[in-house]
C-alpha cells in the first residue's frame, strides 16, 4: 500500500471527529439533564405554545437564578462528600442586612458588599462546625439553615424590609437592567458558571476538590489538605448564596424573612438532577445550573396546563423523585458497565 | 467490549431522557383532563374564548382557597370563562411570581392578583398592565403605580372592632382583667390591621381591661400542631384570662381543641371560617367568629373583569370594601350549611356579590 493509500480517510474514520464530539457530550454528566429540560421545553411548547414565547422562557431563567446559583456553589461540596442546607437561609438573611442598611442610608452597592461578606462568614461557621467540631455536614447546616432565617425574622421583627431606593443603579442594573436583550441577572449566572467551571476544572484548588470526591483516602494520602479544601468549598458555598441574595434583593426591592423557604432542597435537587451524585466524586456546574432551571420549569409548567395549585407540590416533588432515582439508576449502571 | 459498553451507555441515556420526558408529559396530560376548556387559539365568544387568572398567596390557607372558589364560582355559570388558577405550596413572593408571570401570558383578559408582599411584586405586574392585561388585587394592597386600579379588601380594623363588640357581650363594662390576643401571622398587614381594631375597641369599651399581646402564636412553620402548642402556653400563663381573642384563621380551631382537651370554658373569639373554627363555634367552645367574606372578594374581582373582557364594562377604580360577617350560635347552622358546597356558596353568596356590584358606589371609596 502506498502513502497516499495509507493516509486516505476512511467513510468512518472521516466522521471522527464528530462522532467523537457526539460521544462526549451524550458522556456528559449533563446531558440527561439539558435532554429532559429540551423534551420538556419542546412537549410544552408544541401544546402551549405561549410557553416557548421570548418573554416566558426569559422569566423562568431568570426566576431561576437564586437556586440555580446555590446549587453552583453546592456542587463544590456535594463532590466532596459535604453538602450545605443553610443556603437559603443564608440567602434571606443577606437580603435582610443589605436591605436593613440600605433602609439606615449605606449605599445599596456597599451593602451589598458587606452582605456577602457576611455570607461568607457564615460559611466559615459552617466549616468550623462541620471540619473542627466534627458535626456531620447535613445536620450542622440544616441547624445553620434555622438560626440564619431566625435571626433574619429577629432583626427584620418579621417583617419585610421596604421602601428600598428604587431608582438607584443597584436596584436598576441588578434587578431592572437588561443586556443583549436578557436580564442582567441571568448575565451574572452565565459568568458566575463560567468562572465556576474554570475555577473547578482549570485550578489547583478545583483539581483538589475533584481528587477529594473521587477518593478521599488517596487524596490525604496523596497530601491533598482536604480539611482545608472542604472549608473553602464552604465559604464560596456561602458566598454565592450571598450573591443571589443581592439579587433577589434588588429584583424584588424588599428584604422578605420568608422568602426563599424550600430553596435548599430545590438546590440540592438541582445539582443532583445536573449531574452531581450525592455520593460526590464527580462535579458539573453547568448541569447544576440546568438542574435547577429545570426544576421551575416544571412548576412553571404546570400554570399552563391548568393543573389545580393544591396538586402543584405532589407533582414537582414526584418530578424531583423521578429524575433523581432514574439518574441514581443510570450511574449504576454505567458503574457496572465499567467494572 | 468498548463498543459494546459504549453502546449500552448510549442506549441506557436514550432511555433515560425518553422517560423523564415521558414521565412530565403524562403529569402534565393529567392537568388536561382537569382543565377548564382548552383553546389557546379559541376567540370571540367560543367557549373559554375569555382568558382570565387568579394567582393567589399560598394553597394551604382555607381563607385564600375560598377566595379561589368565589373566582371559579364565577367561571363554573359561564361557559365563555376559561379560568386558570395558581399559587405556591407556601407564602412566597419568589415562588408565587413565576407562576403570576407564566399565567399572564395566556390569560389576557384579566388577572386577579392575592399577595400578602406587594413590593416583590412592583415591576412584574407593571410589565403585565402595560402590555393592556388588567390586574385586580384582592385581599391586600397591590403594588403601588404598578397600573391596578381597583383593590378589593376588607376594613380590617372595623373587623376587629367587629369582633370585640360581639365578645365584650359576655364581659361586664367594669371588668377588670386580662385579654389575650394571640396571632398566627404576627407581620401579616390584615392581620395587624384587626389586632388594632380589637384593642381600640377594648380600650374604648373595657377600659378596664388589660390587653396581653399580640403573642405570636405562629412557632417555626406555622403549623397547626405549634399553633395549637403555642395556646396552650398562653392558657396556662394565663388561665384566668377574661378572654382569649385571635385575628387569624388556625387559632380559633386550636382554642377550641385546646377546651376540649383540657374540659375548661373559655371565652374565646376568632377570625374566618376554618372548618375546624365553625365546629367549634358549633360545639360552644368558640363564642364569635368574624368571617371577612373572602369568597365575595374572588367573586366579584372576576366578575368585573369577565364584564370588562366581554362586554368592555369599566373596572371600577379605588378601594372595595367587601365587607364582614359575624358568626355565632345564632347563625352557625345556616353559615355551615353554605360553606358545605361550592354550590350552596355561590347560592348564598352570588347575589350579595351580585348586589355589590349593581350598587358599587356604595362598597367604593
């Protein structure tokens, strides 16, 4: 055979490249997660079509933000055994301190600031409990979770925080604001995922988190600061919560103490649903952030089908149900097909 | 082997999708056999051509269920009504908005709006009115300059008082004492409003008397168990109490569970229309119930707005003052009877409805 026959492309081999690239995003942990968000998009919108409209489809991602940012923040942990459940909580009572200062005169722009730095504490406390005092991580934060939305309904007397300044940049970019024609808010979600998915797949520190989750022993043994690793993937854990916190503040213009109930299940949810096992070992951000958009869509679904409001919860919790038992079902699986 | 393992994987994912969407479409097909009319593409005066909505607080609270019924009371006699109903499992501003927002892109004719947080609320509901869809807030005040011109709510401070004149009957004018108010929803505003009507009535006519509270009787999640914990706390603090008074719904059940248990008499008065409050007003434990008449709110929202869509009818503007009901021994049959049904509710309570509207000017301010 000469050169040329040698190096002639064969019909298969012609197509590999994208036959691979086909391979690798049917592989990805994602997939099943943006496939089912797809189907349900597309089943809805062929019955409904005012459910496919722009301006719909705008306003469910960005109704998603606040969960589909903590479910970013919790796939740090969830992929290191850990898991954070005082998200929301910690949500809500940033909102509150930022709208408490705001309301006493500080700039919108540095209460937020402060805000999340004191989201961030809160998940150097989470740390603390959970890595130095040893208390597992479901139940500390579940604990963290109540004293944060007491303490928000204790110093907000219960009450919503209001008469925030409207008219002020904050409250207009963040919560008014529109770029390329979609709301800022989902703007920050699209680079809160794209910084996420660089810090986890392109930084000492998210190699360390992916070593952690797939095998803790070999990463101690290894010399991987797995203490200190955990309590970093709490504090921006914490921080981000923070962050949708400001946003909900300024979309919603008032600090509500009993706002955000539920979200950190919806959270975990998501990130389990985007391809997050709660077993840890792997982690994606970006199907977190599916995960949880998918999660409203359902709810948002059900509006358009006219499904009575008392069986709304029945039906998001069985979605819910479903879609993490038959991702549980396909990682087996796929476990087994390995072995 | 890889192949063949790469294979199963793929065929294994193809699975996986196919029936999670399987699994939300057949939910969703279960809402079709449960919807009013289809026809998204319906017009004129077909059957559900005129697309309204009510999106309201929360689906576990009996109050705002019965402001639903008056609304749908309003579709079940009119064909050409295709009504479309939503609300969150809990009180929620940032779970009730995505269905408020998702219900407004089909149902252009009107939407009836019921949140107790109005602010959340500002730029969503201007976005709607501004597109030509009106909004009609019920129960509590709607976002202002966000286009709603008519509110349609009770004088909750003139409820309060009206449930005091009623308990005060049983309280000597130169009495001395205590009386507990204790709340289920101390930061709700409604709420708030009728505990301050109840103390200046007491202060008017009781002078004498010293008012304890308002104690939230709310616990951690509101629900009945601590409701009911949190008033036997408060009757054992203060057992000798000349009466135990409450602005909100799950608190008369729990009085009445409370002498129940306990065999005690109290004087005792609540606020709308629990089942588990009337029995107990049935059963003696409860003396006074003031009943805010939350179906006519739903009722006669959705009537305007079915008279704007079908017959261009003027909304109304300002402030609807539905009005309130006191319910004791002495009309107790009659007002389990009407709450039996959505049926005997809408026999009951239609032409009162009806007759509110025909002499709006009255009920406006």
């Amino acid at each position: 055979m000469t050169k040329l026959e040698q190096t002639e492309l064969t019909p298969s081999s012609r197509f590999a490249p994208v036959t691979n690239r086909l391979r690798w995003l049917v592989g990805a942990d994602w997939f099943s997660a943006i496939s089912a968000l797809g189907a349900l998009v597309v089943v809805v919108g062929v019955l409904h079509p005012a459910f496919v409209s722009p301006t719909q489809l705008t306003n469910i991602v960005q109704q998603s933000v606040y969960v589909a940012l903590m479910a970013a923040g919790i796939s740090f942990l969830l992929t290191q055994g850990e898991v954070d459940l005082s998200v929301a909580g910690n949500y809500v009572l940033a909102s509150i301190t930022a709208a408490l200062l705001i309301h006493n005169g500080v700039n919108p722009w540095l209460a937020a600031g402060i805000a999340i730095i004191q989201s961030v504490i809160v998940g150097a406390f989470n740390a603390f409990i959970v890595l130095v005092i040893g208390i597992p991580s479901l139940i500390a934060t579940l604990a963290m979770g109540w004293v944060l939305r007491g303490l928000a309904s204790a110093v907000s007397e219960g009450k919503q925080v209001v008469g925030m300044p409207v008219h002020d940049s904050f409250f207009v970019i963040l919560g008014g604001g529109s770029f390329l024609g979609l709301p800022v808010a989902i703007w920050v979600l699209i680079l809160a995922v794209v910084i996420l998915t660089v810090v986890l797949r392109a930084t000492p520190f998210g190699y360390r988190v992916r070593q952690i989750g797939s095998n803790l022993d070999a990463a101690q043994f290894a010399g991987i600061p797995v203490g200190r690793t955990k309590a970093l993937g709490f504090l921006l854990c914490g921080g981000i919560a923070g962050v949708a916190g400001m946003l909900g503040l300024a979309f919603f213009t008032s600090g509500d103490p009993t706002s955000g109930g539920g979200f950190e299940l919806f959270a975990v949810a998501g990130a389990v649903i985007g391809g997050n096992p709660l077993t840890g070992g792997t982690a994606t951000i970006f199907g977190a952030v599916i995960g949880a958009i998918l999660l409203n869509t359902v709810s948002v679904a059900l509006v358009f089908f006219n499904i009575p409001a008392v069986w709304s919860q029945f039906a998001t919790g069985a979605v819910i149900i479903i879609a993490v038992s038959l991702d549980g079902l396909m990682r087996r699986r796929r476990n087994r097909n390995r072995l | 082997m890889n192949s063949h393992i790469n294979s199963l994987s793929r065929r294994g994912r193809r699975v996986t999708v196919a029936l999670v969407a399987v699994a939300a479409s057949a939910l969703m097909l279960v809402g079709c056999s449960t919807s009013a009319p289809a026809g998204d593409t319906a017009k004129n005066a077909a059957p559900g051509s005129v697309k309204l909505g009510i999106a309201y607080w929360e689906t576990r609270t009996y109050a705002f269920q019965l402001m639903l019924k008056g609304a749908q009371a309003v579709a079940s006699v009119d064909p050409t009504i295709d009504l479309t109903s939503a609300a969150p499992d809990a009180g929620d501003p940032s779970k009730l908005l995505p269905l408020f927002q998702a219900m407004a892109q089909t149902q252009k004719a009107g939407i009836v709006l019921q949140t107790l947080a109005a602010d959340p609320f500002f730029r969503p509901v201007q976005q709607i009115t501004s597109s030509g869809t009106p909004v009609i807030a019920i129960d509590a005040p709607p976002p202002a300059d966000a286009g709603v011109d008519l509110f349609i709510t009770n004088d909750n401070v003139a409820l309060g008082k009206m449930l005091v004149d009623e308990i005060i009957k049983g309280i000597p004018v130169d009495a001395k004492g205590e009386i507990v108010i204790g709340t289920s929803g101390p930061a709700v505003p409604p709420l708030i409003a009728r505990v301050e009507g109840m103390k200046a009535a007491l202060a008017a006519q009781r002078p004498g008397v010293t008012v304890v509270g308002p104690v939230s009787t709310f616990g951690t999640s509101g629900s009945s168990q601590e409701n009911y914990s949190a008033w036997d706390g408060i009757w054992r603090q203060h057992p000798t109490a000349l009466a135990y008074l409450s602005p909100a719904a799950q608190d008369a059940v729990s009085l009445g569970l409370l002498q129940q248990r306990n065999k005690v008499k109290l004087l005792a008065g609540g606020m709308d229309l629990e089942p588990g409050a009337l029995e107990a007003v049935q059963n003696g434990y409860v003396t006074a119930l003031v009943s805010p008449e939350h179906w006519l709110k739903g009722y006669i929202a959705t009537k305007l707005l079915a008279a704007h869509a079908e017959k261009g009818t003027a909304i109304p503007k300002g402030i609807w003052n539905t009005g309130g009901l006191v319910v004791n021994a002495a009309n107790i049959a009659a007002i389990v009877e009407r709450q039996a049904s959505d049926g005997a509710l809408l026999k009951a309570l239609g032409p009162i409805g009806d007759d509110q509207i025909a002499n709006s000017t009255k009920y406006l301010k």
